[in-house]
C-alpha cells in the first residue's frame, strides 16, 4: 500500500469525503460554540464578535425568576416522565425483546410510534381527550403526555441491551438454584443498567426538551423552560437566553461526558 | 437432561407478555383513545359539535393556502433529508474507518446536537445568520457584500438551520449500516481494480442503503414536524403545516379544523414512514442478497 503512489481517483474520493465530514462537523459543533461565545458579551446584542467581555448575562440569570420558575418546573416534569417511562418500559421491554409473537411484534411498534407521529398533534389530541374526559390540564396531565413521547427511548434501549445478554448467564444462575427475581436482581439487571441509564438519559433530555406536548397539556400556571424561552426570542433577542443556552449547553456536554464513562453512550446510540 | 435442559434455557430467559400489559394499557388510554378523539373530532361540521360530516377536510383539500402549506412542508422535509444526506454520509465513512479515539470523538460531536435543547440550537443560528450575526459580519469584513444579507427568514436558512438539528438522526443509522460493511468487500473491489469512486458507487453505497433509508426516514419525519426552528427562522412570512395546526388550534380556537389539519398530517407522515419501510425491506433484502 505504502509504496502504491496515490492517484488522482483516491486524492479526490478522500477529498471530496474528508472536507465534506469537516465541514459537516465544524457546522455540527458551531452553534454551541457560538452561543457559549456570545454569552459572555459585555453589550446588549448578539453581536459576534462581542464588542468586550463580562459575566454580566450570567448574573443576570441569577435574577431571572421567570427562568429559574419555569426551569424548576420543566425539571420535575421531567423528573416524573423519566421515572414513569423507566418502570413502564424496562417491565414491557423484558418479554418483547425475545419474543417472536405477533402480539409482542405489534406492542413493540405500538410503543415506538410516538417517535415519528407529529407531536403537535398528539398535544392537541392529548388536550382533547382530557377536555372530553373532564380531566382540567396540570402537571398531572404534562407527566402522561411526556411519558407517552419519552418511553420509547426506554424500550428501544433496554430492548437493545437484552438482545446482547447471554442466556447462558441466566441458564448458569438458575441452575445454581437462583429464582427467577433473584437472577433477574442479580444477572440481568446489572447487565442490562447501562442500556437502561443511557434510555433514561435521552428521555429525560427530550421531556426537558419538549415543547410541541407542554404547549397543549399545561395549565396557564405551569411556565416550562423551552416554551418560555422560544417565546422571548420570539419576542425580543435577549442576552440572557444566551447565558441560559451556556448553562445547559455546558450542563448537557458534562453529563454526556459522564454517561459515555459509565454507559458508553455512544456505542448504544449508534 | 439436554430436554431437561432446553426446557429451563426457554423458562429463564423468557418473560410473561403480561409484564407489558401495564405500558400498553397507559398507551391505550393516553394515546390510542386521544387520537380517536381528534379522529371523531375532526370529522364535527363546526365548533359547536352539533352536526357530522366531512367539511373540515372539504375546506382544507378545496383551499389553495391549505394545500400550499402541506406541500411546502413536505418539499422542506426533502431539502433538508438531501442536504442531511450529502453531508452525513462522508462522517459516517469517515467515523467507520476511523480509529477508537476518533471515532469517539466524531460519535460525541453528532450526539451533541441531538441532545442540547431545540430551542438552544435554533437560538444559536438566529446569531449566525441576523443581520450582525457572523455570515453578515464575515462577508462584510472580507469586503464581499455591502450591506448586511438577508439570511434569517429565508428558505436557505431554513434549510440550514433543520439541517445543522437533524443531521444526527442521519449520522447515526449511516454510521450502523457502514460499520456492518464487511472490509474484504472493499479490497476485492480493490484488487479487481476498480479505484475508489468506483468502489463507493458500485460497492459501499449500495451496501449502505439500509442506513440511508431509515435516515432519511427519522430526519424526513423530524424535519417536517420541527416546529420551533421552521417558525424561530422562518419568521412570520412562511407558514408550515405545525404551525397551521397549532394556530387553528390555540389562536383560533378552531379545534375540529384543527384536529382535521392533524390528520391530514398525520396520514401524510404515515405514507412517508410506510414508503421508506418498504424501500427499507427491499435495500436490506438487497444488501444481504
């Protein structure tokens, strides 16, 4: 290979690939770069570059209450929905994920439908439902439409991780004369953590995340976070969505990094 | 005792479907009745639900603006799916023939985007492209343009900005579908003399179909239905089908048209999810075969 000069067919295939994946690289990463930038400006625009630097915006969050309320609000809905998703989906994605039934075909696609139906439409759909059953929106009624929208992710990922578990680990426990509750407490379990943790991740990143359900299934006291700041851009470009976006960014990047040690993040959602 | 045997390796690793019966009986409650809710809604004459019929979808499908704003829609989702594609593609080559650090680090800067906050990367592209933002600032510092260009609420901004949001989702089966690709393929390719862009048309991209077809399936369906970037860069001016929906809904108040805007939605998702499944099954009988 070495002593094979190259010729002008490699040079511009591995041009051509090679500065296609920069460029898309370098505009996958640009955004959060840009936006940490930014909010460190000393001005009150968006300009870039900033005309000076200072921890202004990020003191300023400190006093944005609107923010800190909707931000607290956001967490625990989100906290609820992860926690529900999690019981729900490990328990269905134990017998789907080795069962070749058609029930168990047809559970499985049922549960990962919400993943591509329009989730402003079943926002609305949610809000119709709980108006015809009397059912006034709340938190209550947030946690079961981001449930619905963040379960997937749990029963995809902990369906991915049981296909990778050796039933000859669970045939060994058994005939050790492990029960059932303790080999699944002690074999499968610990086994199947990772893919668990990482669907628990992503769910409780996109609930967070969410806004086409909350716009529909909250009430007019419960601000969330990303409807609270889509409606100051709308409204205004304000600098303190920028130390905002900084915050979560950096807060998003650390945890990342933290799954990827204890999960490998990255292998599970390849 | 090989009976005995084979008996309990089926015993302890199976589960009782009745440990899903929980999940699907939320589903059934939460999700199935919801959306035959919005299907018997739509199907209300007016907003007072006194009389049945079809009107609602009459008046969209007999409307000029209705049916431009579904096609504009869906003529969106293929912009950016071809622009996910052009790019993806080559990090997905490049992450598959890459080594464990890089490859890494390449899987990290792709699950960024997918996990930051929509609203925080639609933010992040309003600096890029307004007026002061750095394309402006950049072009005009070079001397290139006069005054600063128009790029927010433009369809090239647009474009870009979903592009920038759902490029994981095209990254990822990609990186699957090439990392499956069995090498020696490529070096008998190779070694029968066919060059490099002969080996990619003729030998890994057919073999990555699978992967091209399930991400063109998720961005398509994540882009048409990406409401907080299509209305933060697109502005007022231009109108797709989630923001129809939610303006008739909660602006309006005008649910059953509403609910008939969603289903039309809906069905349309629905056919795209069904044709690349399709395509699906024939690239993977392909690609195997």
């Amino acid at each position: 290979m070495a002593a094979r000069r190259p010729t002008l067919d490699v040079l511009t295939f591995h041009g051509v690939m090679i500065g296609l994946s920069i460029i898309a690289l370098i505009v996958l990463v640009a955004p959060s770069a840009v936006v940490l930038i930014v909010s460190f400006t000393s001005g009150f625009s968006l300009k870039f570059p900033p005309p000076g630097w200072s921890t202004r915006w990020y003191v300023e969050l400190w006093n944005a209450w609107q923010l800190q309320f909707a931000a607290k609000n956001s967490f625990v809905v989100a906290a609820w929905s992860t926690g529900l998703s999690i019981v729900l989906g490990v328990a269905a994605a134990l017998p789907i994920a080795r069962s070749k039934t058609l029930s168990a075909r047809i559970l499985d696609s049922v549960f990962m439908s919400p993943l591509v139906l329009p989730a402003l439409a079943f926002g609305l759909a949610g809000l119709m439902f709980f108006s015809a059953i009397g059912l006034p929106v709340s938190k209550v009624t947030l946690v079961i439409g981001h449930t619905v929208v963040c379960v997937p992710f749990v029963v995809r990922n902990t369906i991915a991780s049981l296909a990778q578990l050796d039933p000859v680990l669970l045939e060994c426990s058994a005939s050790l004369g492990a029960s059932r509750i303790t080999t699944f407490r002690r074999i499968t379990l610990p086994l199947i953590k990772p893919g668990i943790l990482s669907g628990g991740f992503v769910a409780f990143m996109s609930s967070f995340d969410n806004v086409p359900v909350s716009l529909f299934l909250r009430d007019a006291a419960t601000d969330m976070l990303p409807i609270r700041m889509w409606q100051d851009l709308e409204g205004r470009l304000d600098v303190t969505i920028a130390a905002l976006s900084g915050v979560l960014i950096v807060a998003t990047v650390a945890v990342m990094i933290l799954m990827e040690r204890v999960t490998g993040l990255s292998r599970r959602l390849a | 005792m090989a009976a005995s045997g084979l008996r309990r390796s089926i015993d302890v690793s199976g589960y009782d479907l009745r440990l899903a019966m929980p999940l699907a009986g939320f589903f059934a409650a939460f999700f199935l009745a919801p959306l035959a809710v919005l299907v018997v809604l739509s199907f209300q004459t007016d907003t007072t639900g006194a009389h049945w019929g079809v009107t609602q979808y009459v008046q969209f499908l007999g409307d000029a603006f209705s049916l431009g704003v579904l096609a504009s829609t869906l003529w969106l989702g293929v912009k950016v799916t071809a622009v996910c594609l052009v790019f993806g593609w080559p990090v997905a080559w490049l992450h598959a023939r890459s080594g464990p650090t890089v490859k890494s680090l390449i899987m990290l800067i792709v699950l960024l985007p997918l996990l930051t906050s929509v609203v925080v990367r639609t933010f992040a592209w309003i600096v890029i492209l307004g007026r002061q933002g750095i394309v402006n600032a950049t072009l005009m510092s070079l001397g290139l343009v006069e005054a600063p260009l128009k790029l927010l609420y433009t369809d090239l901004g647009v474009v870009t900005a979903l592009a920038q949001v759902q490029m994981p989702l095209m990254v990822l089966p990609l990186a699957t579908a090439l990392s499956r690709i069995d090498p020696n393929l490529v070096a008998a390719s190779e070694v029968l003399g066919a060059g490099e862009w002969r080996t990619f048309a003729k030998v890994i991209l057919p073999l990555s179909l699978p992967g091209i077809v399930a991400g063109s399936m998720l961005t398509y369906a994540a882009s048409i239905t990406a409401f907080i970037t299509q209305s933060l860069i697109g502005g007022g001016q231009m109108l797709f089908m989630p923001m129809y929906l939610y303006q008739q809904a909660s602006t309006l108040q005008n649910w059953p048209f509403a609910a008939a805007i969603s289903i039309i939605f809906l069905i349309a998702v629905l056919a795209v999810v069904t044709v690349f499944n399709t395509l699906g099954r024939l690239s993977r009988g392909f690609a195997q075969g």
